[in-house]
C-alpha cells in the first residue's frame, strides 16, 4: 500500500509517501478500498505536535480524519 506517513513530529518534512504493508483485517473488522481520503487542519495540528496532549496518536502514522471507498473483504472471507 502507498501511502503518506508522518514519521515524526514536526514541519511537513517530516513526512513523505512510503511503501507500507497491505493491512489485514482482524475478528469483526473490513478492509476498505480507499478512493479518497483528506486531511484536515487537525491533521496538521497532530502532525506538528501541538495535539499531543489531546490526541493518543504517536508517530509513525498514516494522517486521514475523513475518506471514501468501497468494501473490500472481511477477515472472515
């Protein structure tokens, strides 16, 4: 899977596209088939590290408060 990874906290160097592995869905999950995804000015608030108080989220991380998509299989399929 290709995605944009925050691999620390900072300015906006301090993330970049990467190669990461196809995720697997766990017991009573689904894996989504993302079209779209957007990130947000909270986003940028994470990314920087003036949220670290308030949200639980520690790099490395893939940044995504919203996206759209289609099913793509259950863990039971």
């Amino acid at each position: 899977m290709r995605a944009i990874q925050v691999r620390a906290f900072g300015p906006r160097t301090c993330c970049g596209a990467t190669d990461l592995p196809d995720p697997v869905p766990g017991p009573e999950q689904v894996l989504i088939a993302a079209s779209a995804c957007d990130v947000l000015f909270v986003d940028t608030m994470i990314r920087s590290g003036a949220g670290a108080g308030y949200f639980p989220i520690r790099p490395p991380y893939v940044p995504a408060t919203e996206w759209a998509g289609r099913w793509w299989r259950s863990a039971t399929r």
